[in-house]
C-alpha cells in the first residue's frame, strides 16, 4: 500500500542507515536526530503523511533596545525571504525558542530527494544562526519628548 506507516517508517530507516542515525521512539513515532558539524542538532520525524525537519535556533533575542531592534530586522527579513523559502521560523512560546522547521510530503518523496531537502534546510539554519548572531543594522527611534506650555 502507498504511503502506509511502514513505508513512511522504512524511509526515515534508510536515512538513519545510510548516515549512521539511531532512531529514538518519542509518543510512539520514530524520531531520528542528526549532530551537524558539531553545532546543529536537526530532528527528522514523520506525522501522517509529512516528514518534518525540525532543529532550534535558540532563545529569542531579549534585553534591551538592541535584542528588540534584532528581532524586528530578522522578522522584516524572514517576511521578505518568505516566497522562496520552504523553511518556516516559528517560535515555541513556552520556552521562547526559535524554531526553523520544514514539511515535506511524503507522497513521491524518494531518499535522494530527502537528503537534498536536508542539506538545503541544514544551509538555511547555519543562516539564521549566523543572523541571530549579527548586530542590528538599524536602530530604535529615540521617544520624543513634547513639551507643553
């Protein structure tokens, strides 16, 4: 049968085979984690008929002017990046972590084709990681002050 657990679950396998992963059961569903250079940790899972790329960037930039000034450049960057992007930004908001996740559809979807999907998303994080880093290029509005007679 076409898309049945089975083959969905023998794809992600043959990904751990071919690359030395250990699937780890988490809520019941194989869940495969892949160490990057030493400095990506991605998680590779299935959910219906989706494979799901999922890895953290961190925690949300906080403090001061200057976190805020980051988040809203990386957010007008993200907006803008978004028609030829399949990465998604998100954010868990229990732990205020960024999240860069992709969907892929697992109807046609061969393990060449998942390890190019991989590597493209494997790019992106090593680019947002590296924005998350950069200092912000603009900068806060100082509040006016207004004086009344």
């Amino acid at each position: 049968m076409r898309g049945s657990n089975t083959e969905r679950d023998d794809l992600l396998a043959r990904l751990g085979e071919r690359w030395g992963l250990l699937a780890t059961n988490v809520n019941g569903r194989d869940l495969y984690q892949l160490e990057i250079d030493g400095r990506f940790d991605v998680a590779l899972f299935q959910t219906g008929g989706t494979v799901m790329i999922e890895a953290s960037l961190g925690p949300l930039p906080s403090g001061d002017d200057r976190a805020w000034d980051r988040l809203l450049e990386l957010l007008g960057t993200y907006l803008g990046e978004l028609r030829t992007r399949e990465e998604v930004l998100s954010l868990t908001l229990d732990s205020r972590d960024l999240i860069l996740f992709r969907r892929l559809s697992r109807s046609g979807l061969t393990l060449d084709r998942l390890e190019v999907a991989l590597e493209a998303f494997v790019n992106q994080l090593e680019l947002w990681t590296e924005r998350l880093t950069e200092e912000p290029r603009m900068k806060t509005p100082a509040m006016p002050y207004f004086l009344f007679p």
